[in-house]
C-alpha cells in the first residue's frame, strides 16, 4: 500500500500539534497572557487554520484540558479497573498512575494555571471543577466507601477525606511550576509520591487489614 500524501498527513496530525503548542504556551505564559496568535505561530499554521479547529481560547484551554488530563484520567481509571489486590494497592496505584503520568509533563502546570486564573475567569474554574475536580473525586470516594465497607479502612469521612488525599498531590505540581528553580537539591517527584502514598496507607490501614479486595 502506499503512503499517505505528505498534506494528508500533515492534516490529520494538526489537532493534536495545536492542542501541544497550546498547552506549551497556557503554561508558560498563563491564560491571560497567552493569545491565539502565538499558538498559531508556534504551531507553524496560521490564525485562520486555528480558528478552524478551536473558536476561541476558551475553547482551546479546554480541548487540552480534555485531551490532557481527563485522558489521562480515563486511561489511569481502566487500568485500576482490572487491579485485583487490596483497595488501599488499589488507591495507591490509581494515584501513582495519574500523578506520575501528568508529573512528567507540562501537563502538570495546568492545575497552576487555573488557580492563577480562577479569580478574573470563574468560568475556566467552574469547567475545570466539573469536569476534573468531580470526577476524580467520585473516583476515589468510591474507592474509600469500597474500602471502608470490607474492613480495609477505618471508618473515616469519605467526602472530605478525599481532599486530604490529593492536597499533597497537588502541592507536588504547584512546588516544581514555583518553587523548583529556587530549590538546592531539586525535587524527586517520585520520591515525593512514594512517601505521601506511604503516609497515606498507613493513616488509612484499619487495625485487622482483610487480604484482598474481594474479601467481605
């Protein structure tokens, strides 16, 4: 078979070189400052092409937000799906899939970006919220409840022991966007999960831990 035309190719690779070039620039810049020409620019296509895809830069923000996190996300969550351990191996590997993959990446800038930008664009928080704050939060409330139920766990507040879960995640990707530069020794962002996951199952652990998920 032959190959497809250079300008076929190039077409079909273009929603993603935007979504790229857009998240390199709403990371560095911010949102406020980051406008649709200087996307288009470091995407190497022009404004009108741009607009073709994306109506605005709002909408822009968002395509990479879905593209890049809740992707993300979504991949994380089928894995974990198939994990037949315990529900604390099972959290731990939820979160250490997740943090690990947006860690390495400018992916891990956007959670910076929103809280930066929440107080002049509510709307850009409020979508964020929505669609990356709850449904994460189902996700490991489910897990807890799941937990708690069997045994596992100790009892404790689901709807609000969550937050205590990804609050040092979080503190993790808004240190190395602020404070990297300026740290002696850097940050070894895998280390920094291992012991927060570490503290984590331990603060969880009830006094008699059953042997697997399955347990009733």
């Amino acid at each position: 078979m032959p190959s497809a035309p250079r300008w076929r190719r190039r077409s079909d690779a273009r929603p993603q070189e935007l979504l790229d070039a857009a998240l390199e620039t709403f990371v560095e810049r911010g949102y406020a400052a980051t406008n649709m020409d200087e996307i288009a620019r470091r995407a190497g296509v022009s404004k009108g092409t741009l607009y073709l895809y994306y109506p605005g830069k709002a909408e822009l923000l968002k395509a990479v937000v879905r593209q890049s996190l809740l992707g993300n996300l979504a991949e994380a969550q089928t894995q974990a799906s198939a994990h037949s351990g315990t529900f604390g191996e099972l959290l731990n590997y939820f979160l250490g899939e997740f943090t690990r993959r947006i860690s390495r990446t400018n992916i891990s800038g956007i959670p910076k970006l929103i809280l930066a930008e929440s107080g002049n664009f509510p709307e850009i928080a409020q979508f964020y919220f929505e669609e990356v704050i709850q449904r994460a939060r189902t996700l490991i409330t489910d897990i807890l409840r799941q937990g708690i139920a069997c045994g596992e766990f100790r009892p404790v507040d689901p709807d609000y022991a969550w937050r205590m879960i990804v609050a040092p995640l979080v503190l993790g990707v808004l240190w190395k966007h602020t404070f990297l530069p300026f740290e002696p020794d850097g940050l070894d962002f895998d280390r920094y999960l291992d012991c927060q996951l570490d503290m984590l199952a331990h603060g969880l652990v009830a006094s008699e831990t059953p042997a697997g998920r399955n347990t009733p």
